[in-house]
C-alpha cells in the first residue's frame, strides 16, 4: 500500500472517534509493551550492530525508557483525559467553563538515530496515549534498529492506527509534502528548519527537539571528585552521541589541573577501551570522519586515539581551547571535551550567552549565588545543578529546547499535552438573561459596563 493510502487511511479511522476511547488506547499501549518485552532480544542485537551500543546501555537508556512512559501514561490516563474544570469570569456567569484534551487527528513522528528507541517510541507512545493516530519515521542511518521497529510494530498493528514509514532523506522530503496534524521532528537544528518550512505549507504546528552545545561549568565551590565522575559518565555515555551530554567544559582556572586529573582518573575507571563491548562505537564513517578532524592533537591532554575499522574514538580531553577553535563551532556530537578555563563565573555566563540557546546546561558547584546566577542568567532547554543529562528521566520536568535548540517539549504530562488541543468550553445556563450586553445602548448600560469589567 502506498503511504498516502496509509496516511488517509488513518484520517479516516480517526474519524471514526474509536482513539478517543480510553480503553482502545489503554489496550494499544499494553499490546506495544508487551511486543517491547517479548522482542527484546531482538532490539538488543539490532542496535549492537548498528553501532556497538552494550545491552547496559540500551535497557537504561532506551527500552526501561520507553516501558516507564508506557507505564506513566497507563496509570496517569484518565486523569489526563479528564476535562479540567477552571473558574468562570463575572461576565460569564451563570455558567462553568472546562478545558477538553482533544487528540489533533495523525501524527508524524520523525526520529534521530542516536537513541533509536527511545527518540522513536516514546514521541510515538504519547502521541497514542493522546488519542492519536501516528505514522513513525525512523532515522535511516540506524538502519537496522529501524527495521525491527517496522518488523514489530507493522506486523502488529493496523496500519490505519500506527505505521512505521522506512526511508531517508527523500522518503522523508515525500512525507513532508502530505498533510498531517502535528509533526514531531527529533533531529539537528539545520533538518528542523526544513521541517518547519514544510509544515508552514499546511499550517502543520511542530515540535522540534533540536540539538546545540550544551556547556558544564564547574567552579571552584564545587565537589569535584561528585563532578568528575558524573560529567565522565554523561559525555561518554554513548560515546558523546547524546543530544544533552556536555559538549564543552568551562572549569574554574585554580581547580582546573586538580580537575583535569580527576577527569582522567574516571575515564581509565569507566574502561572505555578500544576492545570494549561496553563502549559505543561512532554511528558511521561520515560522523567518524568529521570527529577525528575536531581533535587539535596540540591540545590533547587525554586519549586522541581511535581506530577507522570499528569507528572507535578514545574519550579525548581537550585543553587549552578557546572560543575561535573548530571545536567550538558547532554541536560536537561525540567522545571529544574540550576545555576551557575561567576566573570570573559572571564573565563565563556572559560568553554562552554570545552562543546560540543550548538544548542543556550544568552547573556543578555549592555556592547559593552561583547556582542563582545560572538558572537566571541563562537561557536553556533545562539542565542539572551538580549532575549532567539525568533531569530528563524526570518525567514530571517537559523536556524540550529553546531558541536553536527547539520547540516545545515533551515527557509524561508534557508529551500528552503536546499531542492535545486544548479545547476550551464554556457552557452558559439559559435562564436569567441579564440584557446589558445588548444593543440598543445607553449612557446607563455602559456605566454598568464600566463597573462589571
Ligand atoms: P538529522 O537532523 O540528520 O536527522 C533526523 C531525521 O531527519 C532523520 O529521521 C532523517 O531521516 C531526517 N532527515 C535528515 N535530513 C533530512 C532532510 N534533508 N529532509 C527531511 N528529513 C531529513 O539528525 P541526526 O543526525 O539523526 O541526530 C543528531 C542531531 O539530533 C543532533 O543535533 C542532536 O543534538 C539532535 N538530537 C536532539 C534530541 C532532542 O531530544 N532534542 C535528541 C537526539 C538528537
């Protein structure tokens, strides 16, 4: 079947209203949940030769992900559905007011190939909970992990309700063509922009999640040891392939050496090692490529070692950079940290703001006026005061960007409200007319106007 016969095929089901019923999107979820469990395996061994990532890994990161969103959505979803009751202005009266959840019709979900699980499923997994239809583009340079996605969720579903769409770039620009009701986009800052543009055309809202160069800063207040093991964890997970991991590292100059050795101790702990089937390895010769070229070997201070025939890169430290260096040009999207040092904490917030928003920021340090300073002086998509990427597993925080590095948000509530239209409803009593409002008008009807409003 051709995909405008899906994608019409969708309008017409969701017309039918059977996705508004609770139930039917209760029984949806259970069934995709349970495919998850039952296909795990499968899933593990896809993203392993897509590229390298452990099963560790891909539990933590990807499939407890999307099962804790299948969970939050089947226990939360009456609740979410229910019409929320609001006051009812003076002008208003007598009469109550509600607003309705209202699913937009079909989705169009299209996913990055970093975490291709998680990016696909649990955009997907909201949409659904929200009484949608949805049509799933996975990223093709995760080919493999697309695949078992289409296999399990094509094989399972009715395409009139959930379809997974294989292509790249030109079945992508098809896509973009047809008419949906919502298009949430997971992907980089330059493709965001074509999306936008194209779904301008039908006045298709969006939700982009975007990318960016998120800083950690670190100060002389902080724990520096708690830092070093975390901020090693968080850019190396996945070998730096992580929208919100730390792409650069502004360190306060009088910790800096102390730091740096902290650094390295984590990294030689963590075992990121070349034979390591613990390591993610870079997603292809394109990204390796372009990486290997951002390591300046002068400003090596750890690793700058890798190998073309498995696409590894060496968790790589980076130091006395400066702002003008390639490295800090743009979203390094790998295991490279570059370094910079600084004296003055207000001075170094006003440097990032010279950069476009970051999708995330850290901050690691104990002192009051610091950790003030940076939620009001910054701009970005959310972040951590003493940890890196972990304030996105908190469902009850939306998790999106700001400026560059998106549009909207998602997770638990968030994510059902990014799927709904909310519908407003006032409902009036028919009896006790006051007749003000109407014309014919008078100097008296508009003193008691004055008053009332
Ligand atoms: P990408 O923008 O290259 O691709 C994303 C999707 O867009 C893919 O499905 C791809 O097929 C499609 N696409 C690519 N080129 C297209 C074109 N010209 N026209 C139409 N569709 C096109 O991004 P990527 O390489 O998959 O992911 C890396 C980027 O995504 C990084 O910038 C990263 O920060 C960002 N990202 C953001 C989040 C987030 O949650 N905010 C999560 C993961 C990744």
């Amino acid at each position: 079947m051709k995909i405008q016969e899906i994608i019409a095929g969708q309008k017409t089901f969701f017309k039918t209203h059977k996705t508004k019923n609770i139930k039917f999107r209760k029984m949806y979820l259970e069934k995709l949940k349970e495919l998850i469990i039952q296909n795990e395996e499968l899933l593990y061994r896809a993203i392993e030769s897509d590229f390298g990532k452990s099963r560790f890994d891909t539990f933590t990161t990807e499939i407890s992900f999307v099962l804790k969103d299948i969970d939050y959505y089947l226990k939360n979803l009456k609740t979410l559905s229910k019409p929320k009751k609001v006051s009812t202005n003076l002008a208003n009266q007598i009469g109550k007011s509600k607003i309705h959840q209202e699913p937009l019709g079909c989705i169009l979900v299209i996913g990055a190939w970093n975490y291709p699980y998680q990016l696909s499923l649990s955009p997907l997994v909201a949409a659904l909970a929200a009484g949608n239809c949805c049509i799933l583009k996975p990223s093709e340079i995760a080919g493999n992990t697309m695949n078992v996605m289409s296999k399990i969720i094509n094989e399972n579903f009715p395409s009139e309700y959930i379809y997974v769409y294989k292509g790249g770039i030109d079945e992508t620009t098809d896509l973009l063509r047809l008419k949906f009701d919502k298009i949430f986009f997971t992907g980089s800052t330059k493709v965001g922009k074509i999306i936008y543009k194209a779904a301008a055309e039908h006045l298709t809202p969006v939700t982009l999640e975007l990318g960016g160069k998120s800083p950690a800063i670190v100060t002389k207040d902080a724990n520096l040891e708690v830092a070093a093991k975390r901020i090693v964890w968080g850019k190396f997970l996945n070998a730096g392939q992580t929208c919100v991991a730390p792409d650069y590292l502004l360190v306060e100059e009088s910790v800096q050496e102390q730091f740096l050795e902290m650094l390295r101790k984590y990294i030689k702990e963590f075992k990121y090692e070349p034979n390591s089937d613990q390591y993610t390895r870079i997603i292809n010769q394109k990204n390796f490529q372009r990486l290997i070229q951002l390591i300046n070997k002068e400003k090596i201070y750890f690793g700058g070692n890798y190998n073309e025939e498995n696409f590894y890169i060496e968790p790589t430290i980076l130091t006395a950079v400066n702002w003008e260096d390639n490295v800090m040009q743009e979203e390094i999207f790998g295991p490279i940290l570059p370094v910079i040092s600084f004296t003055n904490f207000n001075q170094i917030l006003l440097s990032i703001t010279d950069l476009e928003k970051p999708l995330a920021a850290y901050l690691f340090t104990d002192n009051l006026e610091e950790k003030e300073a940076f939620t009001q002086k910054l701009s970005f998509g959310g972040g951590c005061i003493n940890d890196v990427v972990m304030h996105l597993s908190n469902d009850n925080l939306p998790f999106g960007g700001v400026g560059n590095s998106g549009i909207g948000n998602y997770h638990g509530r968030y994510g059902f409200e990014t799927f709904s239209h909310q519908k407003s409803i006032l409902e009036k009593v028919t009896w006790g007319e006051p007749n003000i409002k109407y014309p014919p008008y008078s100097d008296k009807k508009l003193s008691w106007i004055k008053k009332l409003l």
